[in-house]
C-alpha cells in the first residue's frame, strides 16, 4: 500500500477503532500494569499513523514515541495529541 497517497485522498480506515482489539489490547495492559504505579515504561509505536494507539497508551500512563514515514499522517497525529492533552510534545 503507499500509505502517503493513501492519507494524501483522506484514506484511513486503520484509524477506525477496531472494539475488539482495543478490549484484548486493554487486557494486556491491565494485566502489565497490576500493582504497579504509572509511568508503567516506555512504548514505542512504529508506524503511529494518526497516533490513536498512543494516544491511549499516553492516557494510561505510559511514556509513548511513535514515529510515521507519512508526514501527513504524524501531522494528524500531532493533531489528536494536542486535542487530547492540550500540550502537544510532539517534535
């Protein structure tokens, strides 16, 4: 797929949250979490997209990077990190 023409169209349908996956993804990190304190480490988001995932991962209290080839992509990401939290630490 050429993810840059993809997102240059406005096609992104990877960044429909999928419920199933985000609940087995909530599992995982439930279970990481247990007993522990934030911040629970670091996470490294390769192919970030639109950030969603990290977003959620931020949320929770992990330390997220997520790097992106697809400069329109990171710019939506950076995007949904500033709605999100008001202050973007987005380079």
């Amino acid at each position: 797929m050429d993810w840059k023409f993809a997102y240059a169209i406005g096609f992104h349908p990877w960044e429909d949250t999928d419920q199933e996956f985000f609940q087995s993804l909530a599992s995982l990190l439930e279970r990481e979490e247990q007993g522990r304190a934030p911040s629970f480490g670091r996470a490294l988001d390769i192919g970030t997209g639109s950030a969603i995932w990290g977003i959620e991962l931020a949320k929770r209290g992990w330390e997220v990077t997520g790097a992106d080839l697809v400069e329109k992509a990171l710019d939506r990401a950076r995007e949904r990190v500033e709605a999100s939290s008001g202050a973007a630490d987005c380079p």
